[in-house]
C-alpha cells in the first residue's frame, strides 16, 4: 500500500531540502519513492502554477482557490489514485488550501472542505508541518525573486501560519509540527523519528 506523506510550511521553511533527504533515506532503504510538488507535477498543473504564481496577474482569492484546486484534482487523477510506489512524497496538499486560501485569504472553510472530499483528495499518512515565524522565512529567500503569493506580505502569512499551527491542533495524530528554525540535520532526525513510525 502506497503511503502519502505531505510536507507543509509557510515560504522559506526548507520543504525542499527536508524532501529530498527523507527521499534519499527511503531510496536507500530499498523501497520506491516519488516527490510531486503543489501546484504542479502534472503538464497541467504546471501550467496552473505558472499563472497562480505570475506577479503580473491579480485575481480574485476565488479564483486562487479554483486554480489550486484545478491542479489538484489532476494531480489526485493521476499520482494519487492508482500509485504503485511504496512512498509519495508531496510538498504541499491539501492542508495548503485551507491554510492560505482559507485562513490567509480568508475564504469560506466549509466551500474548502467541500472541495477538499469532491475531487476525492486522500487522507495523508503522515503530515509533516515545518514550522517559521514570517520574517525568519524571508530573511532565508531574501535573495530570490518573490513570485505572487510570497509577495502578499508579513500579515498574510503571519494567518497562514496560524492557519497550520489550527490545523495540526486539530489534526495531531497526522500533522506532526517541527521547529523549522533548527539546523537541517536535527529537523531530519526528527521527521525521520515520525516515519519511522508509521504503521
């Protein structure tokens, strides 16, 4: 049975390094693993995140929502569905949606959840949420170009960050909460402590 473990975090928390190690220690473990990113990893959902993330563009929260939502509903279609992989690794899902459309745009959670069960969106496993105040998160991608929704500014994910630490209160069985301003080796011990213990 594949497993879904999902990675989740405001901007510059370090998903993609903590990805790419926990995919590196499965490999080495002798089974399959794959990464697929959100929005993307589809043709289509490539496309739907080079517009979500076009600063030239400025849309409705709605449309936001329905974008993701685009992308997600290929993504689930076909990764998700009928996967042969032992792991699937996905930065960002789900819990994403509710944190900064919902919480951080603030749009109606029941219209999310909605969708969330439509599209038929499964249950992670596991859900690790990498946890940064804003400002320490854009002192780390000081030197990058923001795309649109990192250019939303501190008050908005200062709500998307109280979005997931909501989420992972009330989900804390799945999310598993980790300081993200730790060092790269003492985080992946402890994600590595959490799949490890999966059943």
């Amino acid at each position: 049975m594949m497993k879904l473990i999902t990675f989740e975090g405001i901007e510059g928390v370090g998903k993609s390094t903590q990805i790419q190690m926990l995919n590196d220690h499965i490999l080495k473990s002798g089974f399959t693993s794959s990464i697929i990113r959100e929005p993307g990893s589809t043709p289509f959902g490539e496309d739907v995140r080079n517009l979500l993330l076009n600063s030239d563009h400025d849309i409705s929260a709605e449309a936001e929502l329905l974008l993701m939502f685009a992308s997600r509903a290929e993504l689930v279609q076909t990764s998700l569905q009928e996967s042969h992989t032992d792991y699937i690794l996905c930065d960002r899902f789900y819990d994403a949606s509710i944190a900064y459309q919902g919480y951080g745009r603030g749009l109606d959670l029941d219209l999310i959840n909605q969708l969330i069960i439509n599209i038929k969106c499964p249950l992670p496993d596991l859900t690790i949420l990498l946890d940064l105040e804003p400002h320490k998160g854009f002192e780390r991608k000081a030197e990058d170009k923001m795309d649109r929704i990192e250019s939303a500014g501190i008050d908005f994910f200062t709500r998307v960050r109280n979005g997931y630490l909501t989420q992972a209160k009330q989900n804390t069985k799945r999310i598993k909460v980790i300081d993200a301003s730790q060092d790269i080796t003492s985080i992946s011990n402890e994600i590595l402590l959490h799949f490890n213990s999966l059943p």
